[in-house]
C-alpha cells in the first residue's frame, strides 16, 4: 500500500490504517498499523520526523501555514523538524499528527476525494457554528466535533 488513494479504495479498511498510509505507511512507520492499540504505540514511541514531512507532501490544498496551525506546531519547530527528519517527533507532537492524519483520512473517505476533504476541512461548517473543522483541530476538543461532525454527514444526520 502507497498511499491514502490505495488504501481509501480497498472494502473495509480501518481509519488507523488509512491514517498510516498517509504518514508514509510501514516504510516510514517501521511497523505495520492495523488498528488503535498499534496506533496508540507508534504514537507513544513517537512517530519518526519522516513521518512528518511525507504527511505534509501529501497535502493537496492545504498550505504549510494551514497545517502548522492544524497540528499546533510553530514555523520555527516545524522548520526544525524538516531540518533533521531522522528526530522522531514528541508523544505530544506525535498525538497531534496522527489526529490530523486520522481525520483527514475519515474525510477523505467520507468526501470522496483527498482534495474535497482539504478544502472541507478549510471551509466554514453549519454544523460548527461556521468555524472552520481544521480551525478546531488545534485542542481534542475541537478535533472530537470534527470527528463527531463527520459521523454525522457520513450517517446522514448532518444538519
């Protein structure tokens, strides 16, 4: 598996797995993530700074500022990290890029397509009060009402 495209496509596919093939999947991983206990390691290892990069190149609408924001990390951190890639990320680092990737991939499955779940995330939501679902993704709070959000237009009770 390559990427989120390959894996968005296969029947069944667990968000833990869609979320790792975004972060450069067991290449970069050095494990293979097949559901929320290999996730909830990975992340209290610390995800590799590779993991990083491949997760930003990814990106098809979304800025560098956007994605500095959504994972809470400064310019100045983030340019250290693209610095010396080989530093695996902060457990607290690490929760934050996975939740990204994490929901980016349930939108994207949920969209239809990488680009439409990009420029979801950056658009103003009714169902948020017009706040922009990547605007909250900066506290768990924030990030469980995207998810929660999500739920919502994947089952049809969006409002």
């Amino acid at each position: 598996m390559h990427g989120l495209a390959e894996a968005a496509q296969m029947p069944f596919v667990s968000e833990p797995v869609c979320a790792s093939a975004l972060l450069g999947g067991k290449r970069l991983l050095k494990q293979a993530v097949h559901d929320g206990l290999d996730a909830h390691q990975l992340i209290a290892a610390g995800l590799p700074g590779e993991a990083l990069s491949y997760l930003e190149g990814q990106l098809t609408v979304l800025d560098a500022v956007a994605f500095e924001k959504a994972i809470g990390m400064s310019v100045r951190t983030l340019q250290r990290r693209r610095a010396d890639p080989g530093q695996p990320l902060s457990v607290e680092q690490s929760g934050r890029v996975w939740k990204f990737a994490e929901i980016l991939a349930k939108a994207t499955a949920i969209m239809g397509s990488q680009r439409d779940a990009e420029e979801w995330l950056n658009e103003p939501a009714i169902g948020l009060n017009g706040h922009k679902p990547l605007d909250l993704l900066t506290t768990s709070a924030g990030a469980e009402l995207v998810e929660t959000l999500l739920g919502q237009i994947e089952y049809g009770v969006y409002v």
